[in-house]
C-alpha cells in the first residue's frame, strides 16, 4: 500500500508544480497590456446610437431605379423553387402516455375515505 502512495507522490508534485508555474505565467503576461475601461469611458466619444443615424441618413439618399423591374433580363427569370410537401406529424402530446387518444388520458378516482 505504501508503494502505491509514493509513487503517487512522485508523479502528483512534478504536475502541481508544473500547473503552478503555467497559472503565474498567465497571469504575468496577460495582467501587463490589458487595460480597463470604465462605464463612463469608452472609444467613441459620440453619442450613443450615432452610428446607426448615420446608417439611416445613407438609407435615405439611396434610390432605385423601377425600370430594372420592368426590364427583359428581370422577366425572364425562373423560378426553379420545388413546392413544399406537407411532411407527417407526431402525436398530440408526445409526453402522453402511450395508447391515450390524443393525450387525454382518464385517470382512476378513487374512493376517498
């Protein structure tokens, strides 16, 4: 029994070692360029939502021309879409019991006393 145990010990301190040495190491190169940034600072120094204003206005100036629409190349498009089939369902209530009709089984009452 002893024997097991020490030859635990020799393999379980090298790993120990080994895994506290590679946390400092994460730690050590990851804490030197990180930088916090606090809820009153931020990159942008515009106002909220500013980008999607801008968004906006450039939506605004877009125009399109109708007469693609009523073009021979738009007309002539095909469209090879297959229908849909309607695929089989499954039951009801899939956490009925089985052998229910559609999920309402009866239950037995019994007579209190």
């Amino acid at each position: 029994m002893q024997n097991i145990s020490l030859k635990n010990k020799n393999i379980l301190v090298p790993i120990l070692i080994l895994l506290a040495l590679a946390v400092m190491a994460y730690f050590y190169y990851r804490g030197g360029d990180t930088e916090m940034i606090s809820l009153d600072q931020s990159a942008d120094t515009g106002p909220l939502g500013q980008d999607i204003l801008i968004l906006a206005e450039k939506l605004n100036i877009l125009s399109i021309d109708a007469s693609v629409f009523s073009s021979v190349l738009f007309t002539t498009l095909v469209d090879w879409s297959l229908p849909l089939l309607p695929e089989p369902q499954g039951r009801a209530n899939p956490f009925a019991l089985i052998g229910t009709d559609a999920g309402s089984a009866t239950t037995l009452k019994t007579s209190g006393r």
